[in-house]
C-alpha cells in the first residue's frame, strides 16, 4: 500500500492508484473532460491538475499514479487558477451556445464551467464548422469538440472498428473520420457508443422526433408506436424514477397522450423472433449444415452492418429473420393493417429503440400483396423519447400503467431479456429446448449465458446437453469482443453452432440511444432490470405468448413456413 495526504486527509491505496482514483476513496472529486476509467487516461483535457507539495508545476491526476508521502491539494487556489485557465481556453474554441446544444443539461464542460462559475470568456472564440451529411443517423459537430479523444478510444479499443482519428497537429489538432474520409464510407456501425462516451454535444443521433410529430398530425394515418425491451431500463433516469417506478406501461400511457393511436410491446415480436429463429436454427442443426455454422444472431444491426464491411464472408451464417424492430414493421402492415381494417399505406410506424442503427435498419423495404413501402417509418431512441415528452409537458407524476392494445399485446419474459447480453441466446435455448424435448425446461435452466463480460477475453462459452444433442454456444458484446470470435472461428481455434453477438458492451440496455450518465456504465444494473422482469413474467417462453400463438394460427401459418418467409425473413447481403 501507498500512504499519502489528499486535502489534508491520509489516504491508503494499493500501489499503481491513480492520483484521482485515489481522492475519490475518500470523496474527492477531480473534474476531468477526457478521462474514461482503463481507456483514455491521456490527461488529454489537462481539467484534472492537482498541486503536489513540493513541485513547482502542477501534475494530471488521471495518469500519474500515487506515491509515498506525497501531499496532494486538487482544489488550491494555484489549482482552481489554473484550471479555469484550461476551460476558458476550451470554451474559446467551442461552440457555447448552450441552449441549442443537444447535450444541454447533461454536458460536462458545462457542469465544470459552471462549477468554476465562469461567466464570461477573456479570449476571441474561434471554432470550426465543418460539413456533414444530416441525413446520416450519427451527426458529429465539429464545433463542439473538445478534442478529449474519447470517441477515439471507445471505437478503437472497445469497438475495434477506428472510425475516429487524430487530425493535424498543434493548436490546430482536432477529430475526424480516419483518413480524411466520410463517414458514409467508413466502416462506422451506428452503435452510437461515440455518442454516449462524448462528454459535450459534438456527437449525437439524427433528431427524428419531428417526423413523429408531422405524422401524429396527418388527418387519417394510423399511428402504431412500438417500444423496445431496453427502453424501459433507461428512460426513468432521465425522469427522476427508480427502475420499478418506470415502468413500460407509463411509456405507453406518454405515447398515448401525444397522440399515438396502437402502442405495442417489441418484446411481443421479439418472442415472434424466437419462434422463427429457433426453428431455422434446428433446422440448420439437425440438417448438419457445418458449412452454415455457427449460425449467428441477426437482430443487432450494427452488428450485421459490421459483418457486411468486415467479414462479408460470414454473411450466410446470420439468421435469416428479421430484427423484432423489422418484424413488428411487417406484421402491423400486414396482420394487424387487415384486422383493423386499414391500408397499411395509412399507417405509420413508430420504433422507440436504445439504439441509433435502428434508424438505418428501418430503412427496409416489405413488399406484401399490394403494399411496397417500409415496415418501420421513423425510429426515434430514449433520449428522443423523453425530450419529447418534456416537449409535450408530459411530467412524470402525470403517469400511470396501461396495457398495451391487443393483438399483438402479449409478451414472454424471454423475450424481455433480448435488451441484455445473452438474452437472445437464452429465450432461444428455451423455447430449442421445448421443441426438442417436448416439454419445457425450467426458465432459468439456462442462465449460465447471461455473464459474457465477467469472461476474460468478453466471449463467454458453453456446450449444453439438450436430450441427446450437445449444442456449443457463444455469447458476446462490444464489436472488439467480437472480432476475436470471428477471427477463433476463422483459425478453426473455436466451433460454435449458435453465436449471439451484440455491438453494444452489454447488449442493448448499453446501447447508443439510452441515456447518458457520465462516468458511469450503466448496462450491467440496466440488464438486472430486465432479468427482474423476466423472473415475475408470468409467461417466461416465447412459444406460449399467445398473440404470438394466434398469429400463426390465423395467418402466418408455420414457422419458416411460407408466408413466414415472405414477411419475416431477409437476406443480409448488401
Ligand atoms: Fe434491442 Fe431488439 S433487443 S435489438 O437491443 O433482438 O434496439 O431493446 O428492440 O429489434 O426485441 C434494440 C433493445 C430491440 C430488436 C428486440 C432484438
Ligand atoms: Fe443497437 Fe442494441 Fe445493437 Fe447496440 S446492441 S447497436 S443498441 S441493436
């Protein structure tokens, strides 16, 4: 242990503590832009400074370790002199137009601003605006960067995928799309997890909310809102609720008070993924296709968007279904459009989603007796949803439960558990489990999938006895993770039959679209939330949601069937 003084206190940490890690064991905190815990302790925005007795200069916290007998003041006038220096140096090359700004409210460099109570800028401000398509779902501002290279670091490192670079050097450094490029043309797969580690505005989804507001005002359109499993885990954050004030039926009743006709549940098609996606998967199985295994999970987008630029070669082994997202689309336009007696030309479509690669997933196309147009018109993520409702003046004590509308109102806690990593994995391996066996297994049979991160290299695996078939499966989050799976599987080092991956570290409780807490990742308890719900479900398998049931009895047929195909299965290829 090291032995040294913060603010006058002693203090005890194991050798190779960071100073700021360090003054937090006993409630000091030190104001950092850049700092993200084990990936970027560059001291890059250098708000971190702390005085150390006997040094002349001031030193970074972030990445200058604890020494013995060191005594450390991180908030001095020495230090605050300084670090307000920093900042207003900052602030003159950023675009400080708070009130405009999409991260108002929730902006570290405004927190730190504020809290060193500047109030005017003794320097020019000189910031630049660069060019970028507004059609693309990721926007980035290029004169809210701070250059604290957080973006670089979580897509290199956690998402191995390099879109960020450095870009010129000196006082004229700053962040871009690698290699001078586009961002349409880099391998960027929409994870949005840039967006949810920037610690000001310079990076952010595509506002779709207006669309959502035009078509709520369009005489004569149905408007059909569905709300993904993730969503519920987050949106109560932002709302000042506990995870069991917020609940998904106060979703519902918000989305009923702007206006949306149908409100349903995600999880419902998500148990419709299961049905399609275990049956395709035993079928591939029993078939012995080994040229087709593993058989990989096809509902995260970003994930198939990083196959499609990456390992085009993988591409037949993805599922064929569709996304719940994509098969809720087909099913309101086609099902649901016939039931309530409407063209499906006057509905309009609603996602609610934690994620930003939705938004480029709904540009789909169904094709469906004499319907051409998309299954899902607008997505919108949780942060939409909630600036919506404070738009709307919708306030949280206003709330209450309703229930979904019916037909398509039913929803398993299997498919529940899709938002979390290995949720997908796990309400397959039921409902495998049920047709093999022919009878259920216990719904907690298989909770070994659900702890991928706890695994050293991220990839969690398993080989289950189902009867008298041993099935080896893997489960993993983060594009990184998943690159070192596809690289074992290419090698011959790893064989798997059933692969789940997600691109967002934890699933889509993690995902690019949720609420932001800065410094604290929050898909682990977001995933329990899930897990919890699952577990008081009173149905806990997707082969006995019975919208689900009545669905193919009245109209879809058999899974895999025919018309199955037709609406609820695609091809990945570009
Ligand atoms: Fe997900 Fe989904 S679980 S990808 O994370 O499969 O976005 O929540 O909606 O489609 O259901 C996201 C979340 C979904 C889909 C579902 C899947
Ligand atoms: Fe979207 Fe979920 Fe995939 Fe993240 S893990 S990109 S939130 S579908």
């Amino acid at each position: 242990m090291v032995n040294l003084t913060i603010n006058n206190q002693p203090v005890s940490v194991p050798e190779g503590t960071t100073l700021m890690e360090a003054a937090k064991e006993i409630g000091v905190h030190v104001p950092s832009l850049c700092y993200l815990k084990d990936l970027n302790e560059i001291a890059a925005c250098r708000v971190c400074v702390v005085e150390l007795e006997g040094s002349e200069k001031l030193i970074t916290s972030c990445n200058n370790v604890a020494q013995e007998g060191m005594v450390i003041h991180t908030n001095s006038p020495k230090v605050r002199a300084n670090r307000r220096n920093t900042v207003e140096l900052i602030l003159s090359q950023h675009d400080a137009r708070c009130a405009i700004c999409s991260k108002s409210r929730n902006c570290l460099l405004q927190d730190v601003a504020n809290d060193l109570g500047i109030q005017g800028l003794p320097y020019e401000q000189h910031y630049e605006k660069r060019p970028w398509n507004k059609k693309f779902p990721l926007i980035r501002d290029s004169a809210k960067c701070i250059k604290c290279m957080r973006c670089i670091q979580i897509c290199d490192k956690v998402q191995s995928l390099g879109v960020w670079d450095v870009e010129s050097t000196g006082s004229r450094t700053t962040v871009n799309v690698a290699n001078h490029g586009n961002i349409e043309d880099a391998n960027c797969s929409l994870c949005g997890q840039c967006i949810t580690h920037c610690p000001v505005g310079a990076l952010f989804e595509r506002n779709d909310s207006p669309k959502v507001w035009d078509a709520l005002g369009v005489p004569n359109q149905i408007t059909v809102a569905q709300i993904a499993p993730a969503v519920r885990t987050a949106w109560g954050e932002e709302m000042g609720l506990s995870p069991d004030e917020a609940t998904v039926g106060k979703i519902a009743h918000a989305l009923k008070k702007m206006g949306v006709d149908y409100v349903f549940d995600t999880t419902f098609s998500a148990d419709l993924t299961i049905m399609e996606e275990a049956t395709e998967f035993l079928q591939r199985f029993t078939a012995g296709e080994l040229d087709k295994r593993p058989m990989f999970t096809s509902c995260c987008p970003a994930w198939v968007r990083f196959l499609q630029s990456e390992f085009p070669h993988f591409l037949p082994q993805l599922s064929t279904a569709k996304s719940p997202q994509q098969m809720f689309g087909a099913v309101t336009k086609s099902y649901f459009a016939e039931k309530i007696g409407v063209n499906p030309e006057n509905i309009h479509c609603i996602s609610v989603m934690p994620c930003v690669a939705k938004k480029d997933e709904c540009n789909k196309d169904l094709y469906y007796k004499e319907f051409a147009g998309k299954e899902v018109d607008t997505v919108i993520t949780t942060r939409e949803l909630v600036a919506m409702m404070r738009s709307e003046s919708i306030h949280k004590d206003n709330l209450h439960d309703i229930p979904f509308d019916t037909i398509l109102e039913d929803a398993s806690g299997a498919g529940v558990i899709f938002g979390t990593t290995g949720g997908v994995m796990e309400a397959a391996l039921r409902t495998a489990y049920a047709t093999i066996m022919g009878r259920n297994p216990s719904p907690d049979d298989f909770a070994m999938v659900r702890n991928s991160a706890k695994e050293e290299n991220g990839i969690l695996s398993a080989n289950l006895q189902i009867g008298a078939h041993t099935v080896n499966i893997a489960v993993t989050s983060g594009l990184a993770h998943a690159r070192t799976l596809l690289k074992q599987i290419e090698d011959g080092t790893a064989h798997y039959h059933f692969v789940e991956v997600m691109a967002c570290p934890g699933g889509c409780v993690g995902g690019g679209g949720q609420p932001v807490r800065h410094g604290e990742e929050l898909a682990p308890q977001r995933g329990q939330t899930l897990y919890a719900l699952d577990g008081d479900a009173p149905v806990r398998f997707s082969h006995e949601n019975k919208d689900v049931q009545a669905l193919y009895a009245d109209f879809m047929g058999e899974p895999c069937g025919h018309l199955a195909h037709q609406l609820l299965h695609t091809s990945h290829q570009k």
